[in-house]
C-alpha cells in the first residue's frame, strides 16, 4: 500500500522559507530576530522558534538563544543578494492605501521580471521619532541591493540620506533630502484643481488634508496655497481644513468648516478614505456633493469610481509608474549618476460630476 500524502505543516513551511533564504544569501552572518521573522513571514513567534530548532539540527545554523542564531551554511548563490529590493513601510501591505498597494503589486511583477526580488518590511519602530537603532539593526539583518521608503518621515530620510545608501523615496523628499524620490507635481496639479474651481464660480475653496507628515502632504499644502494666491483677482478664500488622520477627525473638522457664516463651496481632498467619509459624513448632515459643494480627490483610488456622484480625481497609468520607478531602481543600484534626483510625474485629471455644484453657474463670459 502507497503511503499517503502528507500535507506540510505551517512549521515545516517556515523552515523551509528561511532555509531558502539562507541558500539565497537573503541572511549573512546570523539571522534577523524572532519579531522581525515573525513580522515578515506573517506567522506567530512560536511558530518561528520551532522552525528555528529544525534548522539547528539540521545544521544550517547554531542556536545560541534568542537574540543569536548564527548562519552555519553558505549561501548557494549569494549574487541573488544583489538583486533585492526592500520596500519599507510603517504598516503591513494591506493596512496602505489602495493605490499604494496598486503600485507595488506592479511594481514587484515588473521587478521580478529583470530578476530581481521585492521583499516588505514593516514596522512603526522604524518610523519613530528616533528610529536610528531600530533601523541599525534592520540595516545588519536585511542585505538590500536597494531600498523603497514608503510614507517616510524626516528622521528616516535622514538616517539613509547620512548613511549613504542606496533608497529610493516613494513620494517626496524633505528639504535637503539627496535621496532620489518620486512624486506627483503638486503644482500644476493644485492649480488645475483652483482653476477649475474658480471657472464654476466658486470663491470659498478648502482643502482637507491630514495634519502634514510627510513631504507630500507639505508640498501639497503649499502648492494649494500658492494656487489660491496666482487667483487673487478671483477673491478666492482659501480654507485649510487639517485633521488627525481619524474618521472621526475628519468629521470633527468638515463640522467645524460648515458651521462657519461662509463655508466652503469647493474641496481639494488628499487622500480617497478622506474624501469617502466626508461625502457619507456629509450626506447624514443633509448636505450633498454635487448639489452643497463640489470636490476633488488628490489621489486616485478603485473605491471612488463607485460613489454617485461620480469623484473628480488625478491618477496615473500604475504601468508607466512602474516602469519608471524601475529606471530609477537600476540607476541607483548601478550607482550610476542620476541626472534627475527627484522624479515629479504629470497626474492626469479623471473628471466626474463632483466638480458640479448646482448653486454655482459658469460665470458670464
């Protein structure tokens, strides 16, 4: 009698990821800690410890408790090591932004396709206030021919940009950053969006946006600014609506802004979830878009072509993002001279009838 199939368990997989990892030449010198495994296999710490003694007796590493697991074997093919690419993000892939995940997903088929290996990493400890020794021992358990910053504060910017080492900023980079970045242009973008605006009559215009943490969202607000400023013979009133980031946030400040004698008619939004809770917070407080106000979402997003009234938005081809990003990749890798150290792309405007604002005509020409 044949004997029966037996199907792995979650231990043996672990195991026979890592030691895949070792061969690779992923690890070198010891393997990262029990919580960075645990983070990036997506599996519990005791899972970890038991795929680890497996390995200890087959010998591909020593245990010596812990905080210490020493590589034993040689990698098979350590050239792999100089194909990967980390990608470094305050939370897991799937608590980003929609678009964000849109990106990366092919962003790591067209990496996959030159050979190369994107892998994520995750954690708030890398994104604190003081994140250098977090990222120190990051840096000594994680080889990487090249790194993705996602959502990057100042301090982690800083620690790569003093570090020398090779990273890629996916958004934009703080003043006096010399990493390489990749961003919209919020400039032609903001004043797109005011023109827009300002062409359908509206003079009190407001832009909800997180309280600014990255140089985005900075960029963004001064650009917005600056749009409202190039409009002055409009009497344009601009109305900064900052919030904590919360749902409820946002709607403590959209209650705030409509309580006021003049509010806003018009909205520039900054990130589609904003922009999917102002339009049902509103609509409870009998105020609706297309008919109390109109807006438009900075960023682009699945979800909002599915809100009626359809959501006026700027978007990119995530394949030409893809492509370019992977340019700036083989450059910074290559340590060829990159001529153009902060990438700005041209978002295209997705029009929809939430620009519409039934008390607002086109003024007389």
């Amino acid at each position: 009698m044949l004997p029966l199939p037996q199907r792995p368990s979650l231990i043996s997989e672990v195991a026979r990821v890592i030691r895949e990892g070792i061969e690779n030449g992923q690890w070198q010198g010891s393997l990262p800690g029990e919580r960075r495994l645990s983070e990036e296999l997506q599996v519990s710490r005791p899972t970890i410890q038991h795929a680890v003694e497996i390995l200890a007796k087959e010998g591909w590493i020593r245990n010596k408790g812990r905080y210490r697991r020493t590589i034993l074997a040689k990698p098979a093919r350590i050239s792999k090591t100089l194909g990967i690419v980390v990608m470094l993000t305050p939370v897991p892939m799937e608590n980003l932004e929609p678009h964000l995940i849109i990106r990366t997903d092919f962003l790591r088929r067209i990496i996959a396709s030159e050979g190369m290996e994107l892998v994520m990493v995750h954690g708030p400890r890398y994104f604190s206030k003081r994140p250098a020794l977090a990222l120190d021992g990051l840096l000594r358990e994680t080889p990487a021919a090249c790194w993705l910053l996602v959502r990057s504060t100042r301090e982690v910017q800083t620690w790569f940009d003093r570090k020398k080492l090779p990273a890629i900023i996916m958004g934009s980079a703080f003043d006096g950053i010399d990493i390489c970045s990749m961003d919209y242009d919020y400039v032609p973008l903001c004043n797109h969006a005011i023109g827009a605006f300002v062409s359908r009559g509206h003079k009190k215009i407001g832009f909800l946006i997180d309280e600014p943490r990255t140089a985005g969202d900075i960029y963004s607000e001064s650009a917005f600014r600056e749009a409202c400023e190039k409009s002055a013979g409009k009497c344009i009133v601009p109305l900064m609506m900052k919030h904590n980031g919360t749902t409820e946030g946002i709607c403590e400040t959209l209650d705030r802004a409509f309580r006021l004698p003049d509010p806003p008619t018009a909205l520039l939004v900054s990130h589609a979830g904003t922009a999917i809770t102002m339009v049902t917070h509103l609509a409870k407080r009998r105020k609706l878009a297309g008919r109390d106000y109109a807006y438009i979402c900075r960023d682009n997003d699945p979800v909002l072509r599915y809100l009626i009234p359809g959501a006026a938005r700027y978007g990119d081809d995530p394949t030409r993002y893809s492509r370019r990003f992977l340019s700036l990749i083989k450059s910074v890798i290559s340590r060829l001279p990159v001529t153009n150290r902060h990438v700005r792309l041209m978002a295209e405007f997705i029009p929809a009838e939430s620009t519409e604002c039934k008390g607002f005509g086109r003024p007389d020409v």
